[in-house]
C-alpha cells in the first residue's frame, strides 16, 4: 500500500487522510525506535533528546493495547509486527533506506541483504489505539480490533491457557489473544476466531493461520 492508495483507504472510510494520534501514540514513537535503532527502548529517551518525538509525548501519550509491537532476531533475520504503518510512509527521514515507502506493518528483515519478505501492510483504522479512541466509527468491522468482552470470553473459554502448548501464567506464560484464520488470510474478531496463546506461541505461528 503506497501513499497514494493509504489516502484513498482513509478517504473511502470518510477518516482524516493520517491518523489523528500521531504524536502522542507509543506504537509509533516504538516504530520510531526500532527503525532508527533496531533496539526500542520504551523509555524513548533517544528520541526525546534527538526531537523525535514531541517534549510533551509523555504527557500526553495514550495507552499501548494489544496487539503489542514486537520484534525478534534468529541469526540475520529480524522479524517484526504489529508496527505503526505511517512511520515508512511519511517518516522517511527516520526509516531506513530499503525499507520501501509503503505502509508496512511487519515483515522479515533479512540482514545480510537489506531485503523484506513476508511484508504485511495496514492502515491506522485498524490499529487498536485509534479503535479505541473514539475517533473510529468503523471499529466494529475492524478486523485486528478484539472487544474487551470477546477478549475476556476467550480467556475463560480456554482456562486462561494457552492453546498451542497448555501452559497458563502459573508456569510463567503470558497470555495474548490470537486470531486462529489470521487476519491476512480474511481471519475476523469475531469470538469463534480468537484464541488464548502464550507470548512464545504466539511468536512462533506469526502470521499462520491454524485450525481449531
């Protein structure tokens, strides 16, 4: 998704052209982050005293909600998701040069060779801070956005354990909520479609989409 088609996207869902809440959005200060140092710090200490990021950012921000950025490295891949899609879009300045100028939420980072594979694009309608910020009237069709109350359901309906390997937070997992179908591959939030998984399951299916 270029710039072009991003404004489009924003113009067909009657929304501001860029989401309302850069600035003040910790999914985007740790877009930020990553791309200028590939080591977030969620202090964001660097980016306050290199003006990256507004004086008032921790005054004003907003609350981080699943589903969290993160980001992993095995040997010279880097694999990261869940990333804010307007940093590679109109931070061009912050994002690094082969990244390309599209609104890229995650992908592989093949070190060695400065190139992406398995891209996943969005649009900030489908961020869950926007979601939940009142600003959204189309939040109920959002395929990323889990319902508080779904996000409990699916809790209780799975014994507050994961799904894929059966451990819960008393053997130290901690817990998320999946999408089975994924939403690249059409996956909703309906309650039928989310699952309890643990922070390393969840990591290792990655954008899969599994049977249940």
């Amino acid at each position: 998704m270029n710039k072009t088609d991003y404004i489009n996207r924003s113009n067909q869902l009657k929304l501001t052209p860029r989401c309302p809440l850069i600035g003040r959005c910790p999914r985007w200060a740790y877009t930020l982050e990553f791309y200028t140092s590939q080591t977030p710090d969620h202090s964001f200490s660097r980016l306050k005293s290199e003006g990256l990021i507004p004086p008032t950012f921790e005054q004003t921000r907003i609350p981080l909600l699943p589903e969290v950025p993160w980001h992993s490295r095995n040997n010279d891949t880097e694999t990261f998701d869940h990333f804010c899609p307007e940093v590679p879009l109109f931070f061009r300045s912050t994002t690094p040069s082969f990244i390309p100028e599209e609104a890229i939420t995650g992908a592989d980072w093949i070190a060695p060779t400065s190139t992406l594979q398995e891209v996943t694009h969005g649009h900030y309608s489908e961020c869950p801070e926007f979601s939940n910020s009142g600003n959204s009237k189309i939040s109920k069709n959002n395929a990323r956005s889990v319902r508080p109350k779904d996000r409990f359901a699916a809790l209780e309906r799975d014994k507050h354990r994961c799904v894929y390997c059966g451990k819960g937070p008393n053997e130290g997992a901690i817990l998320e909520i999946d999408h089975a179908q994924s939403v690249n591959d059409g996956g909703s939030s309906d309650l039928s479609n989310l699952v309890t998984a643990c922070f390393e399951c969840n990591r290792g299916k990655g954008k899969k989409s599994v049977t249940h």
